[in-house]
C-alpha cells in the first residue's frame, strides 16, 4: 500500500464542541517511514539508532533517512527499542555529591569517555544518606541503566549489573577498583624531600576513618626508613575534624596542626601535609611565627587543588590523576558491558609530583637563612 505523506504527518481535523481545531500531528512508525523511503524497517533502525553496522549504510542512504525522520518528526521509541535490544546506551553514577571537587574532577574523566562512545548516564547524588544508597540502584534499574560507576561508595548489595568502584572507598571482592596509589604517593613525598637533603621531617597525617590516610602514611614510614629517617612521634599530628567523610578538610585545621608542630620545640626541615588544604592552613602557622616557607621549612602538599599553582609561594604538591582514573574506570565498564571483557580487581594509578615553589633544598634553605642574618 502507498503511504502518502498527508496521512504520514496529519491525523487530520479534530472537532471539539462543534468547533474546527487546528490538524494535530501523530507520531509516525518505523513501519512507516521505512515504507515512505521504500527501505527496509532494519535500515531505518540501524541508522536511527546510530548502530554500528550503520557506517556500512551508503552516506546517500543514511541521510535520506535522517531527512525524512527530520520531515515527519520520527523518534524511535526508547522503551519499545530496548525491550526489542536489551540495550540502553545508559549507565549510573552514585557518588555523594557533585560539586565536591575530588568528585567532580572523577566525574569530568567519565563524561568524557562515555560521550566518546555515545553513552548517556545518570548522576544520582546521595550526600552519604545511607537510605538513598540502598534505595538508589533499584530506581536506577527501573530507568534501564547498563551498569554503575560507584564514586567513592560502597553499595549495601549486589547491583544485579555489572559495577565499577572509583576512589578509595573500602574494595568489594568481585567489584573492580580503580583508585590512587596512596602507598606510592607517601612514599614519593619522602623521597624527593630526601633528594632534597631534608632528614627533619614533619607529617600531618590525614583523618582516621580515611582508608587513604593509611595508606598513605604507611608509604611514608616505609619510604623514610629505605632513606634513613626516623620519623619522631612528636612530629606526627593527624587531622580530627568530624567523624564521617561529610565533612570536609578546612584550612584551619591544617593551621592547628602547624601551630601544634611548632610547640613541640622538635626542629625539623620540612612539612608532608595530607592535602593542600591542610598545607595551605600550616604554611600561614609557620608565617605567623616568623618561619619562611621554603627558607625555613618547605612544604609537600597533596592533591593539587586549583588555587595550588597560585599561592606566594606556589605549592609543590602530588597530582591525584581524577579525571584518569574516572576515563579508565569508565572505559572498562563499557569493556564488561559491550564485549564481555573480564572485571579486572583493582587498578592503582600513581600520583604525580608537581614541583612549584614551595620546597627547596637544604643547602639551599640554610644559605637563603644565613645570608638574610
């Protein structure tokens, strides 16, 4: 049967008491559009859902299809196409919230390796509300997602699809995890303080709940015992705001625990801060007790927050590579989820040591010193 383009487009007039409306448009089919071209419905279904084997479509072909869905306002049915598929194109990301900047930096990485592959996802923030982190995966179900990507979050029970970790959330055994290599990032802060010359060092270790500032600490104590340095107790202060990850780091904690340093009446060379936040906050400490920083202690940071390359001095300070590990985390779930690739366990990215204003070798600190007397 021909298909006319008015009974493709028009329902036709409508009356509503008595009175001629304005023709109302109807959805047109796949059927009938497939008709209209005198292509296959296949056809028009690989070019409309942009499928693979659609770069096998002559260009002429694809674009009469594009024009004519285009002309007639056609859409394909998303539910319709994945009952038909089992495909959404769709995955999730629970994270506990978007504008924390760790999260945001991670998320950047994955948006960017799913709009390359022409994915759409979800953001579903829970804010560490544990009712909204076992509810979250059932309603994300219900909206067809493919698999999860978990932003430091540890879900309560199996997601029934398949789940990649990211960040330093507690590993899950059978869940991959793509996080920082802690251990490696304290140990680097102690060797290139070492290749500085410095053996007096001071840490601010990071909060106790924090699975990272663990493990961060522990690559510290074994790096400073390959070079020869005892860490001295006294020189070792640990961050104590809060008691959950809601709370974030402020630059006056990091002034207390300099301040704190500074009473020991311990000397040391230079400082190992959990975050740059807290070296922001110690540096102001040292300042307001007429220390220089680098001449009289130079400064480690971690993280490289945005304002880091801007302060007086600038901060030298370890990179966390985010929006890597978001691209890798992501790459891989589309890996399980396309072709069935094998979870992989773990992955830890290293991090990397951005060199700025704020260290300086000792012989180097102790000639500035003794120059200025």
């Amino acid at each position: 049967m021909l298909f006319g383009s008015r009974e493709i487009a028009w329902v036709g007039k409508r009356t509503m008491a008595g009175t001629d409306k304005e023709e109302v448009k109807r959805p047109i089919s796949q059927k009938a559009l497939a008709e209209y071209l005198k292509l296959s419905p296949s056809t028009v279904s690989l070019v409309m859902n942009d499928a693979p084997r659609a770069k096998l479509i002559p260009e002429v072909t694809r674009k009469r299809i594009l024009d004519a869905a285009a002309k007639f306002d056609y859409r394909p049915d998303f539910y319709a196409r994945y009952l038909y598929s089992k495909r959404s194109f769709t995955v999730a990301v629970v994270l506990a919230g978007i504008r924390e900047p760790y999260a945001a930096a991670i998320l950047a990485g994955i948006d960017r390796k799913l709009v390359r592959e022409k994915y759409l996802y979800f953001t579903a923030n829970h804010y560490e509300q544990e009712d909204l982190i076992r509810e979250y995966p059932r309603r994300l179900l219900e909206r067809a997602v493919e698999g999860f990507l978990l932003i430091n979050t540890t879900l309560s029970a199996d997601t029934g699809r398949p789940t990649v970790m990211i960040g330093s959330a507690p590993k899950v055994e059978g869940v991959p995890r793509f996080a920082l290599n802690n251990d490696r990032g304290g140990a680097l802060a102690i060797e290139y303080l070492a290749s500085l010359g410095h053996k007096h060092i001071a840490v601010i270790k990071g909060h106790p709940w924090r699975s990272a500032a663990e493990q961060r600490f522990a690559g510290t104590l074994k790096a400073a015992k390959a070079h020869g340095i005892t860490l001295d107790e006294r020189l070792v202060k640990e961050l104590h705001s809060g008691n959950t990850p809601r709370e974030m780091t402020m630059p006056e904690e990091g002034y207390k625990c300099g301040m704190d340093l500074l009473a020991a009446k311990v000397p040391f060379t230079a400082l190992i801060a959990f975050n740059d936040v807290t070296a922001i906050g110690a540096m102001r400490a040292f300042r307001q007790a007429g220390l220089r920083v680098p001449e009289d202690v130079s400064v480690v940071g971690f993280d490289d927050i945005e304002s880091a390359g801007y302060l007086t001095p600038s901060l030298t300070t370890l990179r966390q590579p985010l929006e890597q590990m978001g691209e890798l985390a992501a790459e891989h779930l589309i890996g399980i989820i396309n072709d069935g690739q094998q979870p992989l366990s773990e992955v830890l990215v290293d991090p990397t040591l951005i060199e700025r204003e704020s260290a300086i070798a000792l012989r180097t600190a102790v000639k500035k010193t003794a120059k200025k007397r």
